[in-house]
C-alpha cells in the first residue's frame, strides 16, 4: 500500500518568505510527527498529532513554525519569515496508534533551501 | 530531556566483515529502541526495533541488543553486503507523556567495500 507521501520534495525560499509543507500520512494513522533534519544530523521532533489534537509543539524552534491537522488526515507544516538557519529537510512520520513503543513511518522528506 | 549517543560516526568494513554500532540513553524511563536506516535523498526507514522486555532480537542478518542497566543498546549487522551501505540512526522512546516522539542519535555513515 502507499506510504507516507510529502510535498514539495523540493523547496527553495527566499528569506522572509513564508512556506507551507504537506505531509499525508498512512491511511487510518492516529499518530502524526514533524521532525527536522539538519545536514549531517538526526531528526529532531518538531511536534506530534493525535488525530486533529496537537498534543505537543515542545520542538517548535520558535513562534514562526505552525502546523496543523484539521480533519485528523494530512497535515501541514508552515513556517512563516523564513530564516537562513530553517534550511533543513523536515520529514513526517506516522503510526497506527497512540505512538507509544509504534513503529513510525517516515516520508522521502521536504528539503528547503532558504537563501 | 532524553538524550542519545552514537558511535562510531563512521564505519568502514569490507564485504562479508561484521558491523556494530553503539548507542547509549540517559532517560531509564525510555522503553522502544528502533534503528533506522537512511539512504541518500530517503526517509528513514525502519529495519529493526527493540522493546525494554527482551534483551535480543534478531532478523536474518540483523540483530540488536539492549542492556537496560547500562542504558545502551547495539546493532549488529552480519556478513555485510555493499547494498547495507547508507547512514544508520538509533533512536529511543519512553512512556509517560513522550507519545512516541523519538529521540535520534546522531548517525553512524556505513561504507561496505566491495
């Protein structure tokens, strides 16, 4: 079946622009998770989604990054006066359950360049 | 916060050799310990997990072992091929209100010559 899908794969920005990133994750996942990956690094959480519930943002670098799951399905990752410092790919993860010891599924990523 | 370390950050081995890679975790409450593995332009992609009940699991020529007194836990990947070449991440998770959210170590880059 289909995986866990994001787009852009793509995105270069200019400072200051404000960009959206959409992850739609495995049919009938509960558990949705952004993390960031700078180069060379591991994926740092970002925020988690149970169902439409934002249940922690406590990764959020800062009041620039929003995301939201409106109808508990795909989800999106705004990032608003984009900042040389956000360039990074940002992957989305999803899990059938309530995310505890779950197997998570990553997509291929959005790489964003903002120069 | 939980944190993990990774070692080594890079690993050379020839083809059919052994391969380990060593995390450790400070946060005893952490539970789940997967490993990921990454290829160029990919998502992480699971290859085998570990839960805190069990002290090994193995799957064909892979295996991970997890000490939770010592707070470290090990992959193991056995006659190596150049197609395991990519980079491999640990990761852990707790209970309590963590809802699964991963913590990742820092990444192990896997060579496999020919």
């Amino acid at each position: 079946g289909a995986g866990v899908s994001q787009s852009p794969r793509y995105k270069v920005a200019k400072r200051g622009q404000d960009v959206a990133l959409r992850c739609d994750p495995i049919s009938g996942h509960v558990s949705l998770f952004w993390y960031q990956q700078a180069l060379g690094q591991g994926p740092e959480f970002l925020t988690y989604f149970q169902n439409e519930a934002q249940l922690d943002k406590s990764g959020l670098p800062s009041d620039r990054f929003f995301a939201e799951r409106p109808e508990g399905s795909v989800s999106t990752l705004k990032i608003q006066r984009t900042q040389q410092e956000d360039s990074a790919v940002y992957l989305c993860a999803s899990s059938f359950g309530r995310g505890h010891a779950e197997t998570q599924y990553f997509g291929p990523g959005t790489r964003l360049l903002v120069l | 916060g939980e944190n993990v370390e990774q070692h080594p950050s890079t690993l050379s081995v020839q083809e059919g050799d052994s391969a380990v890679i060593k995390c450790t975790y400070s946060d005893s409450a952490s539970n789940y310990f997967p490993w990921y593995k990454q290829e160029l332009g990919k998502g992480p992609q699971l290859i085998i997990d570990i839960r805190s009940n069990v002290g090994e699991k193995k799957d064909q020529r892979i295996a991970v072992t997890l000490n939770k007194t010592a707070k470290h836990f090990s992959l193991h990947i056995t006659e190596t091929q150049p197609e395991d070449s990519a980079v491999y991440f640990c990761a852990a998770s707790g209970g309590g209100t963590s809802y699964g959210k991963l913590t990742f170590g820092q990444g192990t880059i896997l060579t496999v010559h020919p």
